[in-house]
C-alpha cells in the first residue's frame, strides 16, 4: 500500500452536493474512501443560490466560490475566487474533473504552487470535453495548455483515450481509471426480496425496464417511449420505469403511452434497481454511466446505446445487448427480446454483477487512485 497518509488533495470540480449528477455523486463516494485510508481531500467548487459558502460533508471540507450570472462572469469569478482558495489549502496533488473550467483553475493552481495536477475527462465523444473545447473560440489555446501542464490524464473509456491521442498527448500520460460502485451496498435480492421491495414502493407485477438518469435529448428519452409504444402493445405485462428529472420532463410525460411510471428524483435509486428486470440505457451520448454500473452491481442486465463505455462495459449476449442510437425499431426488438426470454436476462443479469464486482468495484478504483497520487506526489 503506498504511503498516502495525510495527503492533501484538493478536488476541482463545476458544482457538488447537494447538486446531485454522475460526476457529483462518483467524487462524493470516491471522497469517503479516501478519508477512510487517511488522505485529506477537500473540494473547490461553485456556489450556487441557497449554498453556504462552506461546509463539511461526510467529513469532507466543501468550499464554494462566488460564481455570479452572467456567464462570461461566473467563469471569471470562479477561476480568480477558486485561485485563492485552493492556494490556501495548500494540497501536494491537484485532482481537476473535466477538461473545461476545473481544469483551467486547476492549471492556474499547478503554475502557482508548482504541484502535480490529475485531471479527469469525464465524457467523450458528442458534447464530451473535448468536443466543447473544439467548439469554443478559445478551445485550441485551452488545449495546449492541458497537453503543457497536465501531468496525468485520467479516462473512463478507449474513446477518451484515442481521443486524447489525436490531440498529441502521449499514452504515458493517460490512466485508465473507470467509476467504481459500492457493491457490497449495490448488489442483487432474492426473488421474495424483489416482490417485498415492489410492494413497498408501490410498484406493479410483471417485467419492469428501468431507466434512471437526468431528462435531457442526448438521453435518448423520445427514442425510448417510441419503442416502447410498439412493445407495450404486444406484452401487456410490463411496464416502463422512468426515474429522474430535468428539462425534458414536462415533454416525456406528455407523450408516454399506456404503462409508462415516472417515478421522479430519486437520490439514491438501490431498490428501484433490486425491484426491477432490466436497465434499460438508449443515450446519443455518454461517459461511464454510474447508473448503469449499479444496475449491474444489482444483477440486472443492461440495454445500452454503442456510446461511450458501454461499449466496454457491456458484453454483447453475455451482461446484455448493444443497440445503436437513434434506433427506435432496434431498441423494440432488443426490448422484446427480454420479455420473450426472461431465463437468459437472469443469465445476464448474474454475468453482469460478476463483471461490476471484479472490474468496477468502488474500492478498486479508490486503491488504483491513490497509487497515482503516491506516484505524483513521490511518495510511493
């Protein structure tokens, strides 16, 4: 184990709890590992309406820097405010997540208090870092000052790897270091278990897809309700789980057909995951979902889009099936074929949870973490 007692890692990132998405909620998890194995992280973050501008959550210091609207104004005051206080927590490893804003704060840092800066590129592909860098007037400039000043690169996917490639950065700089999930919390029931927790939440008998995430387009919402109109119509006995909120939401409950439950913002979604059959994931794009990793952790196979770590995560016939995105008649047919053969989801479902435990577990990757920050901070 390398020594990492006491390490001071300050963690950049756009915004933070009680804001609750995928990169929020793997940093909080990943945070309450590190503290248990003695390092010292802290977060820099945004403040937003009805915020403190400091707390501690599980333990960890949380400060929030002025961020005000519009704009071009929030993006000032964030790096000139998260300047000053990530220089006052003193840290030896700088953790930046996402190549846009935190990584600019996090580079003015490094230059400043000549320590190593980790950042973490947390999407690829469509409306990934660096396609919004490629995007932005600014972006060429930005990026050569990642490949100047970033000592390591952290990627979820071979997509964000190759890349980062094509942008000249070298391998040697780049780790693979994918979401964990908590697996001895987010793990399968028994079939009395599935029913007691169904009864408990109120939800039907029968098959039931889940899907859980925010309410965006690149989720692939419309696609999904389109396929599942022509497949509700054939097997009256399942239904449609739909879980989370956000800008869409007004639009996807208006156009949901016949037995399509939209159970709203769950925080912590652990027994609608054991209540259910499958994960159902139809996104245009995406990173590393943590949602679909907890479905696995729980034993449900997945139905997911070629995006992103899907294509990693997901083994064609063996954990679930890949679709295309956008592909309303083959997300029916794939949807189908769950219900005409419930033996081989269950099959699945158990190859899933077996990849989730050995590749993907939450203390892996918290092990495999501190290994890079024993490494950049010559502690090792």
């Amino acid at each position: 184990m390398p020594d990492t007692q006491g390490l001071r890692v300050v963690m950049v990132i756009q915004s933070y709890l009680p804001r609750l998405g995928g990169a929020e909620k793997q940093l909080a998890a990943v945070c309450r590992r590190l503290r248990q194995r003695g390092l010292e992280p802290s977060i820099v973050t945004r403040r937003y309406a009805g915020m403190a501008a400091f707390e501690s959550i599980d333990g960890t210091p949380v400060y929030r820097v002025p961020a005000p609207q519009p704009k071009p104004l929030a993006a000032f005051c964030y790096l000139l405010f998260g300047f000053f206080k990530t220089r006052s927590l003193r840290p030896q490893v700088l953790h930046a997540h996402e190549l846009l804003s935190p990584s600019d704060l996090g580079i003015l840092a490094k230059r400043s208090l000549d320590c190593p800066l980790v950042v973490k590129v947390l999407r690829g592909g469509k409306l990934g870092d660096l396609d919004k860098l490629h995007h932005r007037r600014s972006g060429q400039r930005r990026i050569r000052r990642l490949k100047q000043h970033v000592d390591i690169f952290l990627t979820i996917s071979r997509e964000i790897n190759q890349e980062l490639a094509a942008e000249g950065i070298e391998p040697a700089r780049c780790r693979f270091l994918p979401n964990g999930v908590d697996t001895e919390i987010y793990q399968p029931v028994s079939e009395r278990e599935k029913m007691e927790i169904r009864a408990a939440l109120g939800l039907p008998p029968g098959l039931i897809y889940l899907y859980s995430g925010r309410l965006a387009p690149e989720k692939g919402l419309s696609t999904l309700l389109q396929a599942w109109d022509s497949v509700c119509e054939r097997y009256p006995q399942a239904h449609l789980l739909i879980l989370g909120s956000g800008e869409m939401e007004a639009e996807l409950r208006k156009s949901a057909g016949r037995r399509v439950i939209f159970g709203g913002y769950v925080p912590d979604p652990c027994l609608y995951y054991q209540a259910s059959d499958l994960f159902v994931l139809p996104s245009e794009t995406e990173g590393l979902s943590n949602s679909m990793l907890e479905a696995m952790a729980c034993g449900l196979p997945v139905l997911a889009t070629r995006v992103g770590a899907a294509v990693e995560l997901v083994q064609n016939g063996e954990n679930g099936r890949l679709i295309s995105a956008g592909d309303c008649a083959e997300l029916a047919e794939a949807m189908e074929f769950f219900l005409t053969d419930p033996k081989e989801g269950r099959r699945m479902g158990t190859n899933a949870r077996e990849l989730v435990s050995q590749e993907y577990s939450l203390d892996k990757t918290v092990e495999r973490l501190m290994d890079i920050y024993a490494e950049l901070a010559g502690r090792s």
